[in-house]
C-alpha cells in the first residue's frame, strides 16, 4: 500500500513570485522526491503567485491563513493581524495534523507563526535568515521595532534548526553568538547549475534573443527594482562609465516597486539608448548568456545567489561591500559603496579584459547545485538532523 507523502509547511508570507528565495525554494521543490515529502505554502496574501500554479499541479498547497476573514490578509499589518494568524495557523496545523516540518523564510516578518508550530508539536521547525540590514535601510515606527524584536525572541525560543545563507544574516537576525548554537548552520538555497553552464546558445545569439546590442560590452544587474539592490546609484556610476567609453550597454530585469522612478532616472540621465529594462519573464540563464559582466551595488545582502549564477557562466562581477563573502568562488570584486559613483565607473571600466582572466573552480560551485542541496534538505525535513549531516552519499 502507498504512504501518502510527509508534508512540510513552508512559511512564505508573500505569495510564492518570481524572487530569489522563491526560485530557490522552487528548485528544491522540484528537486525532492514527491512520493516522500511534500511542501505546502503558508501565505498572507490572497494573490496568486507566479508559481502557484505548477506547485498545485504537482500536488502541493497554497494556504492563506487569512482566507477565512473578509480582507483575506489586503489590509495594513497591525498587532491584532499577528495574533490572528497566530491562532488560524495553529487551527490549520491541528486540523490538517499532517505536518512534521514548519519552515520559516521570512523570520522578521512570519516568526511568530513558530510559536503555533511549537503548541501544535510539530517536531521540525526551521527559522531561515536570508537577509541583512533591513531595519537599518527602512523606516519603521516603534511597535514595527518592538514586534520585529519579540519575532527574533520567539525564532530563538522555539527554533529546533536555525539557518542562515550567510554568517551575516544569522548574526543580523540573532546576534554574533548564534554562530556558537549548534542548532545554526550555513545552509545555501540552491541554483540549477546546469541551467547556467550548459546553456546551448552563444552570446550573440543570447543577445539577439533579447533585442539588445551586440557588439557592445553588455554588463547586467538582476535584481527586484527595490532601494536594497540600489540600481539609482547603478546608474549615476553607469553614466560616468559611458563618459569613459561609449561602447557599453546596461541591462536591467525587475520587476519590483522602484520600476518607474528608475524608468525616470534613465530618461533623466539619457541613457535611453545605453540601457535596457527587459521583460520581468526573460530566462536568466540567457540574460547572464548575454552579459560580460555583472553589477550588484546592494545596500545589503544576504547572500547574493545571483552570483553563484554568474560565476556558472564563468561571468566577472562587481559588487558592492555590503555583499557577503560566501558566494565568491573566484570571480568577484568588491568595491566600497561609500568611494561613490566616479570611483565606481573609473574602476570597473578599468578592469576591462582584465578581471576576465581569473577563472572559477566549477567543481566548488556543485555545493550550491540542487542536486546536492534538496537530497540534504529532504533529509533533514524527514529525519530533523542537521544539515551538516545529511551528506548525499
């Protein structure tokens, strides 16, 4: 007789879209056996995401902790909102009494939801800090300050495994003496390596593909349209690298809240014909194809898996230094936010053909493959042992 699949509630918030901790939690969806385990998504939002779809077609769930109230989770987050979903997401656990994992992404936002895990006992539960610097980059009021630091309190509590993409984001979400808790670990969310390595077309044909020029030197940004990822400075340090050489050319892929105000910003500088926002749905893979370098000038940054990307291309990359240290395997550059955007230009532009001449060691970069990553998670998810044990061997 068939045993229905373990299940694991994985703690999105946001409908499940198209950003990096999505993707990444997509390719570790794909990546686990079904027949074993399945991951259903825990929302407060009643929009459908972009992956909604293909996770319910492959037998997964999307649950709105809000769908039984009339708002469905549209309102403005208030203290009585995180109380109620306290209370439904128990309700869910207890009457769905199937899952042996909660899986947190969003700690800062979601960490009370472990305490329902906690009272419903469930085994498993994994707090997950993907990012750094948020409550220095953001203006929040003093209940914001206090809920975020009762967040962190509760994470810590009843946190049975506490992951990190990067050292940086378990001291930011906790502080530096988590890294001593044996229950933290440095647990990368994965990349389809192949997907980047073996793609089949050439750089003019990957350009043509995108409608961008190509005889130019093509440098990329990935990236939500967002102030973390800083594409306004991007393109004050882009104009004066054209003041430089003309034969460069910018691309830009989104989609995120700051789409206009940049829109703006690249008819204000008249950059028009020098700088291409493409298609929110181009395939990364080809983008990255298209590119000879690539440009990350985030505020903060968890850990930057478009960087692991890049580097499969075998692509240089220039960084700012609030970039973790982690995703470098070889091609990239940091460079200090604060020297400003003449510094910038002056330097990239400066390691033309240079910077190329390193290589990556392709091998190193199979750690972040999912095909090594998901077995590990799926391992934990099933069995609640570390990470670090779980070897796929």
């Amino acid at each position: 007789m068939n045993r229905s699949p373990q299940r694991v509630a994985f703690i999105n918030g946001v409908p499940v879209g198209k950003g990096g901790i999505e993707k990444a939690i997509m390719d570790v969806y794909n990546g686990i056996d079904q027949q074993q385990l399945q991951i259903d998504f825990i929302v407060r939002k009643p929009q459908k995401g972009y992956y909604h779809d293909e996770i319910e077609s492959s037998g997964g769930e999307i649950i709105n902790i809000f769908e039984n109230k009339k708002h469905k989770g549209n309102k403005k987050w208030n203290v009585l909102m995180d109380i109620y979903s306290v209370f439904s997401f128990y309700k869910n656990l207890k009457s769905r009494n199937c899952y042996r994992v909660v899986h947190i992404a969003h700690p800062l936002l979601d960490g009370f939801l472990i305490i329902a895990a906690k009272l419903a006992g469930v085994p498993v539960r994994i707090v997950h800090s993907n990012n750094t610097g948020i409550d220095d980059y953001t203006k929040t009021g003093i209940t914001t300050k206090i809920t975020r630091k009762l967040r962190r309190y509760v994470c810590n509590r009843f946190a049975t495994h506490i992951w990190g993409c990067s050292e940086a984001a378990c001291e930011y979400l906790f502080d530096k003496k988590i890294l001593q808790d044996p229950r933290t670990e440095i647990v990368p969310y994965p990349v389809v390596i192949k997907d980047f390595k073996d793609i089949k077309i050439d750089k003019i044909e990957a350009r043509e593909k995108l409608g961008v020029p190509t005889s130019t030197i093509n440098y990329v940004n990935v990236g939500r349209y967002a102030t973390q990822k800083n594409q306004i400075f991007l393109l004050d340090f882009f104009v004066e690298m054209l003041r430089i050489r003309s034969d460069l050319h910018l691309m830009l892929t989104g989609p995120g809240p700051l789409e206009d105000q940049i829109r703006q910003r690249i008819k204000d500088l008249n950059l028009e014909s020098h700088v291409t926002m493409l298609d929110s749905d181009s395939y990364i893979p080809v983008v990255l194809k298209a590119s000879d370098y690539f440009l990350l000038p985030s505020i903060y940054e968890g850990f930057g898996i478009v960087l692991i990307e890049a580097q499969a291309l075998g692509i240089p990359c220039f960084v700012s230094d609030a970039c973790q240290p982690e995703p470098n395997e070889g091609l990239v550059d940091y460079i200090p936010l604060n020297k400003g955007a003449l510094y910038w230009a002056e330097y990239i532009v400066s390691q033309i053909g240079l910077i190329d001449k390193r290589e990556v060691d392709l091998s190193n970069l199979l750690k972040y493959d999912v095909s090594n990553v998901a077995p590990r998670m799926q391992r934990v998810y099933l069995e609640g042992i570390k990470y670090s044990d779980a070897s796929t061997n």
